[in-house]
C-alpha cells in the first residue's frame, strides 16, 4: 500500500494563457514542464504513488509529454475530470455548461484510485522542495484529536503574484498555534510594485503582502472523499443553471466545514518563492528561475537521466 500519494489537477482550461495547454508548456532545458519538477520533489521527499487529474480528451498528449516518463519513476494513475462526471438527476440542468466544475470535483475524480493521505496540487505552478518534505512529513503522522485533521501548505502572498496581471489567491487566518482559522477566495491581486491590491471600477484595495496565502496544496485523507461527495451534490442542487461561471472550490468548502467545526487545518509554512504560468507571458519568466533553480544545483540537467 502507498503510503502517501501526490494528487496533481491537471485538468483546467487555463483560458488566461491561451491556446495550448498550458500545463504542458516546456519551461526546462531539456522539455521539462513544471509537473517534472514537482513529481520530482515529491518522490524526493517520499511520496510513492501520483495521480494526474486530467480530462480524457488530454490524455494521449499527456501520457506522450510526461505520463510516460513518470510511469517508468513511480507508480502513475489518472483521473478523469469531466463536465458530465455528475449525478444522472442534474445532468439536463446543466446541459449547456462548459466550464469545468472546479477543485473540489478535480479531488472527487480521485476517490476510487486513493485510499491513503495525499497531498493535493495545481499543475501549473511551482511549490518548491521544501514544501513537499513539510507534507510528507505531516501525512505520515497525523494527529488523532476525534476530528477530521487536514494540513495547508501557506504562502506569502507577495511570493505568489504574477507581473502580468491578477491572480486568485486563498487569504488565511491563522492562530498562534498554526491552526487555520478562516480562507477566503481572493479574486483578480495584482502585483503593484511591492505591495499586493486589488483594482475594481477606479478603486484600488491594498492586501497584506505577507499574509499567509492558500496555492491548492492540501494535505487529506481518504475520508474527506465522503465530505466532497456530499458537499457537491448540495452544490449543484443550490447552483442556477444559468450561473456557468459556478465551481466548486476547496478553499471554499474547507472555509465552510472550517466555520462548522467540522475539522482542524494545520498550517505548514514554506517562504520558497513561487512561480508558475497563468498568463502566456509568465512563461519567460519562470524558464529563467528553473534556470537560476539548476545553476544553484537544486535540480540536474536534464532532469531525468
């Protein structure tokens, strides 16, 4: 049995960057795309079992640019996130949607591929080692308190924000002790110099550049499947068939089962600088940190050998 398993969702449309996907855009030396490097950490740091969430229509490009390769390194299993992955009695309701449902359903795809804690991440962006060996660690020793026990990795907002236009962030609370106290789902923060704003209709709202922020790397349990089964029927039940824009979102429900006492989040702290591609033009830029990354001796070139 896997002792830990990696979770990576893969699946989004990336309709900031443009055409091409964008969780395959070559950003290493030698083709390696980000996921290289994260499944890289991850093993490095004990994880022995990944799981890509993609959409079936990825899958023969996927497997050609990284599945491949990973399969031969770890043992590799894929998820499917698709817009008709729901309940027969709501499939007409939302007939006409196109947008994919969000990470809360991108962690359910998983449920009958992973019986053992894991740690949940974006494809597109760049965690750094630290933070993989923080959740291993937390994974392979959780705390029995009668209450479902879950772990964040947090980082600084200003470690997380793109030159080339707003991102979506999960602002925290936090409790002396390191416990999660609230998340809220920040839209559209911009880099203006060193500080973090938000822009709206002539405004301009300034953010804690060092507040602790959510990237989606979650550290669950296989009992927090039963949760997001749940949580989403109730969802598309409450959601307008007109509201395309709807998505269920694992800062979101965690905020809420958070509100309810339903569970404690452990707050693990990384200070690496992110990176990642959002918009086309951030490409550039993080070619040039993996480059700074392999100079510094963090990764070999190539990667794999």
């Amino acid at each position: 049995m896997s002792k830990a398993a990696l979770v990576i969702m893969a699946a989004g449309i990336g309709s900031r960057f443009g055409g091409g996907l964008k969780q395959l855009a070559p950003v290493g030396p030698n083709g390696e795309i980000i996921m290289d490097y994260s499944v890289y950490d991850a093993v490095e740091a004990g994880f022995d079992k990944v799981v890509f969430v993609i959409r079936r229509e990825m899958e023969k490009e996927f497997r050609e640019v990284i599945g491949s390769r990973i399969e031969k390194r770890v043992e590799t299993c894929y998820a499917y996130q698709e817009l008709d992955d729901i309940p027969t009695e709501y499939a007409g309701k939302f007939a006409g949607r196109t947008k994919p449902w969000g990470t809360g359903q991108a962690v359910l795809c998983c449920r009958d591929i992973v019986d053992t804690p894991f740690l949940v991440i974006n494809a597109d962006d760049y965690y750094g080692k630290s933070a993989f060996h923080e959740a291993y660690s937390y994974l392979t020793s959780i705390p029995d308190t009668g209450k479902i026990q879950i772990c964040m990795i947090s980082f600084v907002l200003k470690n997380t924000l793109s030159a080339n236009g707003g991102v979506t962030r999960g602002v925290c609370q936090v409790d002396s002790d390191g416990m999660l106290t609230s998340i809220r789902e920040t839209h559209n923060i911009e880099k203006d110099g060193c500080r973090a704003v938000i822009r709206t209709e002539g405004n301009m709202k300034e953010l804690d550049a060092d507040a602790p922020v959510s990237m989606n790397m979650w550290g669950l349990t296989p009992e927090f499947f039963g949760i997001l089964k749940e949580g989403f029927d109730t969802f598309l039940k409450e959601t307008h068939p007109e509201d395309v824009k709807a998505e269920y979102l694992l800062p979101t429900i965690i905020g809420s089962l958070l509100q309810k006492g339903d569970l404690e989040v452990k707050v693990l702290k990384s200070e690496d600088q992110w990176f990642g591609v959002t918009y086309r033009e951030d490409r550039e830029a993080v070619e040039e940190a993996v480059a700074r990354l392999i100079q510094k001796g963090v990764y070999p070139s190539p990667l794999y050998v």
